[in-house]
C-alpha cells in the first residue's frame, strides 16, 4: 500500500488507548534518544535504532526499530492510518494532502511494518504519525486537550501546527513515536600511498605537491588536514593555496595541492607583502593528518608526513636537448633518459611515450626514480605464442610477424619509490621520511609488431621514438613551453611554440609547433 495510505483495521477504543499514554517531558525525551545507541549495541543483528517509551513504568506502549531496511512498529493499539516521514516535514502536515516517505504499509500481530521504496538516509530523524479512532493523544486536535491537566508530549524542534491536514478516514494525524537512523562506523582503512615530490630536496620556488591514497577520499577536507609545518613544528602560514575545489583526479585518490603562487612569482603583491613561501636553506614537512575522511566518512588508518631541503630556486625552461638518454641494446633492453632535475610525477607518466616503427606504442613498463630525476622504460617481453610463431619455418612472404606483445598493467599500490612515513600523530621538530628505493610502474598501452630475429629480446631500439608532450613541467611549474617565474629582461625566457618533443636515436631533436586552428 502507497504511503500515506492508512493501515486499516479495528482495535481498543481511543480511550483505552489514552490510559496507556502519559506524559513525557523534554527531558524524558533526551534520554529515550540517548539509549538508542546502546540499545542498537545491544541488539545487534536486530538493528535497532529506537524504541521510545510512551508510557511509565518500563513499558514500552509505542516502539519503531529498523531490521533489514523495514521499520517494525510495535503498539499496543494500533491506529486506522499509519506514516512515516521525516520530522523536518512535519510542518507539510498542515497542507492538503501532504506527501509522506514513498513505501508499503502491511499489518502484523501488535503491530505494522513498513518497507520504504528507497533507503532511509542514515543520520536522519523520522516520525512516525497514526490517524484514526485508535490514535492516543489527539496531537493535532485543534480543540481542547484529551486531558488538560497533562500537557501533550512535544517534539524538540518542531513548532506544533494549530491545525493538521486530516488523513484519508477523516481524523488528524498524530505523532507516534521518533528514530534516527544511526551512522554506519566505516572501517580505518584507508592510508596515504605516497606524497610527491619524492626526492628529499626541492626547489624554493617549488610549485605543487600531490598525495595519493588507497581509496576514494571525501572532498572538502584537505585546508583542514594537510599542513606545512616548519623544522620546529609550527605551521607555515597561507604556505598552501586554499584553492575550492579541491584538484582531484578523475577516481579521487590522488590530491594536487599548490603553493600560493602569487607568493611564488616576483614581483606581485602577495611576494613582496608575504615573500616566498619557501626559504633556501630552510627544512619543512608536509603532514597529512589522521583525521582525513575517505569517501566512506571513515579517518585515515594513520597520518601521514614527508619532509624535505629547500634548495636554489629554479627558474629555467625543461629542454630535452639536455637529457642523457640511452637507447636499448641487445645487451641492455631498456630505455633511459636522465632529465638532469626533477620532475612532476603524474605529468612524467602522462607526457612521455615510446613509439615504434609503425608509429604505435610499444607496450611495457615505465619507472620514475625516487630522485624524479631519472625515467627507465623496459618493453614488454613477447608472449609465449609469439615466440611459438617466431620459431616455425613460415614462407618469405609471411617473415613480418603479426602478433604482438600483450600491454601490462602497471599496479600503481606496488609504487615503493614513493612510499611516505606514517605516524598516528604529527611529526616531531625536525622528523623526516625517508624514501623507500624503488620506482614506480605505469603502463604504456599500444601494439609494436614483434621481430623474427630473438624472439627471446626487442629488436633493440630500431625505429622507436621518444614522444614528449610540452606540458611536460619540472617541480617548480617550468614546461618545455615557459618558465613559470619568468623574468621579463631575459629575451631567453621566452615562451616557446611547441607542441611536442621527439626524440629517435641518431636523429636530430624535433620540436613540433601548436597546431593553428582553422576555422
């Protein structure tokens, strides 16, 4: 039955009714809600989340109580019409047909149960209402009292209406009895996987930092929990930019926070009235604090803290014609180019890709040091059907393999180069994390065709290119393209057209201009 809709039947009489109800005061009130808690505790599989009293002596004449998604009702004598909604609606109850939570009414031995169409929002505070010649009390009679010695029972919070919309048989409705859905208390488990920058030193123009976690994380938090503390503990003021909304990636595990850059750059108003939020020579520590809510609602499993040396600022374009790149050799299969500075992680694993021959990508695994500084690429071996291919005599027509090598999946939980010190508490004066060896994995995704000759190693390097996006950026913000605080006396400092980098052994560097639109 649609709610709203009264649950019918005949019962005691509203006086008998009446007898069983007393009075109960504001402070009755409180402590029946208080002992929902222990009440649920004690219940357990019950899941109860009320059973208010309205009457003396320890019986419980009106009781409501959530077991699996149903509210149970259980009344002495139970009221022609039942409903179910939230208190904050209450006052709708004046209106001509007010609207009730959508769900099904069905009477049962002492009582009814209703199922609602969608949910009950834990947290939230419900009445239940009855209507008809079984209600005790008369809540929303506009005439006197049924005892005018006792007053009615109140509601905190809820201004009574002099006069209540009637329900489906004619008589006013009346508030029964309240519950609260209780919070579910979700599990501690997520943690901070890694805090970047990585390395131990950072430049003191440095422009953003990013924390990645375990799981899905609640937005809004971060200017309450993530701090920049001195090497005395004391907090950097404004250091970090109170930026609304939060920069989250796409799966809201990984946060960027920025430095306040307006301090960053020279010459603005924030620089010279605040200076640079960081000082060369200098220490300080990012601390993640435990209090950090996942999507969940749940804190972190532990805090989290990295620390770091302020070292010159660094205030030059990223120029690939300045990295010591090594193409694979029979003897040595991987790819390593060594940037000459650090890097930005997330944008070191976005910008850089390897092509093959045949202009796709050639599957494998990339790394990034934990200095940021040095990034390897190691392909992927060729599967097992491939090397079978590889070894059947086969005419001269069919000598170009066509089978390719499977893309792996980098498991970016494995990543121990950027592993961070946890600490149910903030960081003493002076703590640091100390990085974890290792590097982390990401995927590049494509097909290469596989060669005939060693099945068993790539066919070294040849006709592979080294692809770089120019919004490729070091710590400090500098991309291929400009310099993020640039001097404007330095023709040098320039912004550059570019779109992209390519690199390919033997071959000069190729800079390749911002496509012009046309329109």
């Amino acid at each position: 039955m649609a709610s709203g809709s009264g649950v019918r039947g005949s019962g005691a009489s509203g006086s008998a009714a009446r007898e069983a109800v007393a009075p109960r005061s504001a402070e009755q009130d409180e402590a029946a809600r208080d002992t929902v808690a222990g009440d649920t505790a004690a219940r357990g599989s019950a899941d109860v989340v009320a059973a208010l009293s309205e009457a003396t002596g320890g019986s419980a004449a009106i009781q409501a109580e959530l077991v699996g998604g149903a509210v149970i009702v259980t009344v002495a004598n139970l009221p022609d019409e039942l409903a179910l909604l939230p208190v904050d609606a209450l006052p709708l109850l004046t209106e001509p047909n007010p609207v009730t939570t959508a769900g099904t009414w069905q009477r049962h031995p002492g009582g009814a149960r209703f199922t609602p169409r969608f949910a009950l929002v834990p947290g939230a505070t419900y009445a239940i209402i009855g209507g008809g010649a079984e209600v005790p009390g008369g809540r929303f009679h506009a005439g006197p009292a049924v005892d005018s010695a006792t007053p009615e029972p109140t509601v905190p919070g809820f201004a009574v209406p002099e006069h209540a919309a009637p329900t489906a048989g004619g008589a006013p409705w009346t508030i029964l009895t309240r519950f609260t859905i209780p919070r579910p208390t979700p599990a501690r488990e997520t943690v901070a996987l890694r805090i970047d920058p990585s390395c131990a030193e950072v430049p003191a123009n440095l422009l953003r930092f990013s924390v990645t976690f375990s799981a899905e994380m609640a937005d809004g938090e971060a200017a309450r929990h993530i701090r920049l503390l001195d090497a005395h503990g004391r907090e950097l003021p404004g250091a970090l930019y109170d930026l609304p909304p939060e920069l989250w990636d796409r799966s809201r595990h990984r946060l960027t926070l920025l430095l306040e850059p307006g301090r960053i750059k020279r010459g603005l108003q924030p620089n010279l009235q605040a200076g640079a939020p960081l000082v060369e020579g200098d220490r300080f520590t990012l601390v993640v604090d435990p209090e950090l809510r996942d999507a969940t609602g749940a804190e972190l499993a532990a805090g989290a803290f990295r620390s770091y040396r302020v070292a010159a600022p660094l205030r030059s374009r990223v120029d690939p014609a300045e990295w010591a790149v090594t193409w694979p050799t029979a003897d040595h299969p991987a790819l390593t180019v060594r940037f000459g500075r650090a890097l930005d992680r997330a944008l070191v694993e976005w910008c850089l890709r390897v092509l093959g021959a045949d202009g796709h990508p050639v599957p494998g695994r990339s790394s990034l040091a934990t200095n940021a500084a040095e990034w390897m690429f190691v392909p992927a071996p060729p599967d097992a059907a491939a090397v079978a291919l590889a070894s059947a005599p086969t005419p001269a027509d069919e000598s170009a393999a066509s089978t390719t090598a499977a893309s792996t999946t980098a498991d970016e939980s494995a990543d121990s180069a950027g592993a961070v010190a946890s600490t149910s508490a903030s960081p003493v004066a002076g703590a640091s994390a100390s990085p974890v060896a290792g590097a982390s994995a990401s995927t590049v995704a494509g097909a290469v065709p596989v060669a005939r000759p060693d099945m068993s190693r790539p066919s070294h390097s040849d006709g592979w290119s080294l692809h770089v996006d120019a919004r490729l950026e070091d710590l400090a913000g500098n991309s291929i393209r400009r310099v993020f605080d640039r001097d404007l006396d330095r023709p040098e400092d320039d912004s550059r057209d570019v779109s992209a980098v390519i690199l390919s052994p033997g071959e000069p560097i190729m800079y390749l201009p911002t496509p012009t639109a046309e329109y």
